[in-house]
C-alpha cells in the first residue's frame, strides 16, 4: 500500500528530471518565503566539535546578532577560573557592543551566502527521485552542465553531488548531504582549493509547530578556501534544546540573561 505522502510526491515527480526540478523548485520557493516570513528568535544548545576540541555552548540569538558562552569543554565542565573567564568576556561585549556588531556582520553575511545558494539549487542540478521515507521525499542530485555560478560559493556549491530530503507536508527542506565530485580551485589554485571528495550536510528539523531550525551542521573537507567567516573547513555541530525568546530581546538583556545565568551549575558537553 502507498502512503499518501508517497502519492503526492508521484503525482508531482511521474519520473522525469523536469517534473523532480519542478518539485525542488516548488519546495524551495515555500522554504525562502517561510524564512523571509520568520523573525522569531530562539536560545539553544550547541555541541560544536572540530580538530582537537569540542565545546557545549549556548546561545542566544537577537535581532542585532546572537550572544554565546560556553558551558564545557572537551567534555567536562568549566573550571570557576573559565566560567569567571566567560563572565568577563560577556561583560565586554556589553561595554564594546561594535564587537557584537563586528560578529552580527560576518553572521549576516554568511546568512546571505546560504540563501543565495537556496535560491539557485533548484537551477544548479539536475534531480531524480529516489525513494520515500514516510513524508520525506529523497531525491539524487548532480551538476547541471547547463548552469554557469557567478560566485566562488556556487562554484563549489554546483561541483557537489548528493541527495536531498524534502517535507513533502510541510514543503520544506528537511536535508542535503552533498559530496566533492571535482577539485575546485580559484585562481589556478593561488586563492585557494577545495579537494574533490569533501562532504557536507545540513539538517533542519521543526523545532515548534510551523517553525523549523538548523539541528545539525558537518563538514569536512581538504584545502584551502575561505566561504564562509562563521563555518570552518572541519567541524561538526548539533543543535537542541530550542526555546523561544521574546522577539524584541536586545543584545544587552542577552548578555544579561548569560551572565546571571553562569552563576548556576554547569553540565558536562556531549554530542546531543
């Protein structure tokens, strides 16, 4: 018996490339209408890991930039002399706020990248339908030979391969793991390089009812080429715990909010 997920996804993906592009395309549509609807604001847990460390982190996010402070490191819990550390960091942020601006940029400007490379992923590849898994439809991507990027972003973007997982109720995306299917460089390999073979995925799950956030971020991949300010070549993280904050929060009452809240107990860090 089909399920009527599985319907639904027939009846707009028959089996041709064009009708699964007709259908990405459609989900992405809702996916950056609902983004661009979304002001809310959220704190959460953060298990950040990359060579040679890992850090549980909360934070909190505001109109003006999200604020963090760290709770644990390599798994253990913070020292009085590093929680004390935080603590003064957070209050220079709150005598300095062009450094939280400083950091709201590069957050703003990464956000940007990622949108804009949304926006072109139902042109960029060509898609088939792979299979359903519930209400999540699973399809393979690869380049389109067609599509020219105009940035260093979509260069590498559209030089991947994968498989993405869409919402078919909701019409969001849920995932895209993509992999390095060619090296990719810039400037004969002088402003930098990306080796074929690198991975990525990003996973986003709905955190509250119609509302949908990154849960899980992991990538990994050899050379040399700077993308995004807030994204390294290597690291994984995993997001959870959401709670929502007032949307009018200030970076001020944020920071507030941490400090006070470093006089608490503190938990161990572990992949969530």
């Amino acid at each position: 018996m089909l399920a009527p997920a599985f319907v639904l996804a027939q009846a707009q993906l028959p089996g041709s490339a064009t009708s699964a592009r007709t259908f990405v395309r459609q989900v992405i549509e809702h996916e950056r209408k609902a983004e661009a609807e979304d002001h809310s604001h959220w704190r959460y847990l953060v298990y950040h890991e990359e060579p040679g460390k890992t850090e549980t982190r909360e934070v909190i996010e505001t109109g003006n930039g999200d604020v963090e402070v760290v709770l644990s490191r390599n798994g253990r819990a913070l020292t009085p002399e590093e929680r004390q550390e935080q603590v003064q960091r957070l209050q220079r942020l709150a005598s300095h706020p062009a450094e939280l601006q400083t950091a709201h940029s590069a957050q703003h400007e990464d956000a940007a990248k990622a949108e804009e490379m949304l926006k072109i992923l139902p042109d960029a590849f060509l898609f088939q339908y792979e299979r359903m898994e519930g209400d999540r439809a699973l399809l393979k991507f690869r380049p389109d030979p067609a599509f020219r990027p105009t940035s260093r972003e979509a260069t590498v973007f559209h030089s991947m391969a994968g498989e993405i997982e869409l919402a078919t109720k909701e019409q969001r995306l849920a995932a895209i793991h993509g992999q390095l299917i060619n090296d990719v460089k810039f400037g004969a390999g002088i402003l930098g390089h990306l080796y074929k073979g690198g991975w990525f995925g990003v996973e986003q799950s709905e955190v509250a009812p119609a509302y949908w956030e990154l849960t899980r971020l992991d990538v990994e991949v050899s050379g040399k080429a700077l993308l995004f300010k807030t994204i390294s070549l290597h690291q994984k993280e995993r997001r959870t715990d959401y709670r929502r904050v007032p949307d009018n929060l200030t970076l001020a009452q944020a920071v507030n909010l941490l400090i006070r809240e470093q006089a608490g107990p503190q938990i161990a860090g572990r992949p969530f």
